[in-house]
C-alpha cells in the first residue's frame, strides 16, 4: 500500500482567475472535458462567467472538446456550443493548429490542457501548434499550469531522434519527461523558436516530487483511455504496445495495465516477467477479453502491471522488457503493428513511439532491458541539463 502525503495545490487557472489578468479581455480556451479546478469547476464555465471577461471560443484537442472520440486518427468535427454560444473549434481535424480565421478578435488565447507527463501524449502538441500559430497572429498566449501527476522530477527514455518526427512526438525528448504543461510551453517556444507571447499561470503549493494523488485534487480522465493514476504511471513503457499486435489493454476498463495476446500463457508468462527482477513491481497473470481493438472478443493471456514502489518503478524499461518477452514467447506469432499510424505512412509505429528505429533493433537482438536503459542515460543527463532553466518550481 502506498503511503500518500496530500498536500493543498492552487491550479494555474485559479492563480490566474483570482489576478483578474482576463478583465476586459475576448478570450478564446484550448481545453477538454479534464478541465476543471478542485471544485470539478471547468474552466470554461469560469471564464464564461468572470466578471468583463468574454469567452470568445472554444478549441478541443484529441479526442475532441467533449473527450469523446475513442480512437486515434478520428477526427473531430467543428461544432457550435449550444449552452455558451461560441464556436468549438477542433485541433484535430483537417487542422491541428488554430487559423488566422479562428484567432481573430482574441486578445489572448489561454490553454488549460491535462497532460500526463509523456513524450506521445498529444495535448502537448496541440500546445506546441497553439503557440506557433499565435506567435504568427500576434494572439498573446496563456498557458495554466498543472501538475505532472507522475511527478516532475523523473526522466527517463531515449531522446527523440530527427526524422522521426510525428504528432506522438514532435520535438527531441525523452519519453518521460518530468516536467509541468507550463514548463514544457517555456521549453518548446524559447528551444524550438515557436515566436509566441507565452506567460504561464503558475501553480501554488505543488512539489516536483509528488505524484497526482498527493495534490488533494480530482482526478478526470484526461483522454478516453487514461481512466486513473495507476494509468498514467506505466503509461510512458506499456504505450509501446501501440506499435506492436499485442493488446495494450484497449477495450478494457484497465487499459495500458492489462497487457496480452491470444497465444500466450499467462501464468508462465507472469511468472518469467517477475523472474527478471524488474524494480518496483509485479506482474499478476491476467486473461482478459478486449470489448473493441485489437483481439476483440478473444481471450487475451497475459498480466496485468502493478507497481510496488513508485520511487523504484521504470516505466520505460519495463515497457521494453515486456515487449521483448512477448516476442520471446512466442516468435512466430509476435509482429509488429504496420503504418498508418498518427498519420505516418512509411515509418513503422514502433519506431515512431520510441522515437528511432534503436529500441526495435534492441528488442529483435535480444538486447537485455537494462543493458537498453544504460543506453539512454547520456540522454537523460543532457535533457536534464536542457530543461533547468524552463523549471518553475
């Protein structure tokens, strides 16, 4: 059992509410149905309702404003908000950035977005696409700052490497990043010249150390799959799965947790995963039956991943490990998911996931995990040393 310490956060957003910042102000809002304040307020609504503040617009992420398209590569519609009068604009759609058209009459566009604290996870982009857009309009941007509800300290994976560039990864990262939305915004303009007017609303009270579940607020799953805490700590390895023919879990109530195939044994499979010694968790022989996805209505073995120790566990790593152990398992069987994937045609989606070709190369060579985790530690150190000056708390 983990022994959690909770502690007052004030968000980004009541930070800026409370500054009046917005009076006299037509504001348009990047957000989806994640975001809300400690009192399962959303910001919309607050923004709708602030004393000479106007909200002028809505824009939705992937997945949509509503957080209701399951999928990746399902486009969101334009639509009309029926209860607040103002257009809802999806930056997932023929368009992943806001047009010229959709900024007019702005005076500030401000961005309230829970990210989950990963390389892949697309609302970053949609930030990063925001902030070019709006530099190129001279629309002054806003972004409200959340906690990393993995913490902000741990980073962990290989960087990102050119050519490998997609919307699950748009710029030279880790795969865990350990850094704030806030942060990432003041990294991504500055490092990677996006030209925007960007002031980040920063938090109260939040510690880098500290994982979602100590900052006394709720939790809303930010994505259609990312339903709890437990989630969003193995998601930064088990996400590899995306690239792969074995299920991540989808269709399950415990996606990225529950991991398997029709072809394997899961109390032998269980069994040889803990027999690796893996830090900070265990691996519970689990069959599970997809209701959608892959291997729909087919009983999956495999298990499920529960971490032991937070402080110790490697998401990444053992995100490899379990994929080369799947392959171990049953050679002939195993394959690797095929494009299209996030709109890339040619590259494999592993590839595109781990950032290079490298991991896959590994992982087919029988490299052992951990002797792949000592691969990335000048990588680690370097993003370490880049990110140090765009640390907020």
């Amino acid at each position: 059992m983990i022994d959690v310490q909770t502690a007052a956060v004030r968000l980004g957003v009541d930070v800026l509410l409370d500054s009046r910042r917005l009076r006299g102000a037509r504001v348009g809002i990047v957000a989806n149905h994640a975001s809300i304040d400690g009192r399962y307020r959303h910001v919309v609504d607050r923004v709708a309702t602030a004393d000479a503040v106007t909200l002028a617009a809505i824009f939705g992420p992937q997945h949509g404003f509503r957080s209701d398209v399951q999928d990746n590569m399902i486009e969101t519609a334009h639509a009309q908000d029926a209860t607040r009068r103002v257009p809802v604009y999806s930056l997932y759609s023929e368009t992943r950035e806001p047009t010229a058209d959709m900024l007019k009459g702005l005076d500030v566009l401000v961005i309230d977005l829970q990210d989950i604290g990963a390389r892949i996870y697309t609302y970053i982009y949609t930030m990063a696409n925001c902030l070019r857009a709006c530099g190129r309009h001279g629309v002054p941007v806003i972004v409200c700052d959340r906690p990393n509800p993995i913490n902000g300290t741990d980073v962990e994976g290989e960087t990102l490497v050119k050519g490998y560039e997609s919307f699950v990864g748009l710029f030279p990262i880790p795969m865990r990043h350990g850094m704030t939305i806030g942060e990432l915004a003041r990294l991504f303009n500055e490092t990677f010249e996006l030209g925007a007017a960007v002031e980040v609303a920063r938090m109260e009270g939040w510690r880098r150390e500290s994982y979602g579940d100590a900052a006394a607020l709720p939790w809303v799953l930010p994505s259609p799959n990312m339903p709890t805490l437990d989630t969003a700590i193995v998601y930064p390895g088990t996400v590899l799965f995306e690239g792969t023919m074995l299920s991540e879990g989808r269709g399950t109530t415990r996606p990225f947790e529950l991991l398997g195939a029709p072809w394997i044994d899961a109390e032998r499979f269980a069994g040889d995963m803990n027999a690796l010694g893996l830090p900070g968790v265990y691996f519970r022989p689990a069959v599970f039956e997809p209701t959608f996805q892959k291997h729909a209505k087919a009983a999956c073995g495999g298990c499920q991943i529960h971490v032991t120790d937070r402080s110790a566990f490697r998401p990444v790593l053992t995100g490899a490990a379990l994929i080369q152990m799947f392959r171990r398992a049953n050679p002939d069987k195993f394959a690797w998911r095929q494009p299209p994937y996030e709109y890339e045609h040619t590259k494999l989606p592993i590839d595109i996931l781990a950032g290079s070709d490298k991991l896959r190369k590994q992982i087919e060579s029988m490299i052992p995990p951990p002797v792949i985790a000592d691969g990335w530690r000048d990588d680690e150190a370097a993003f370490r040393t880049l990110r140090q000056p765009f640390l907020l708390y």
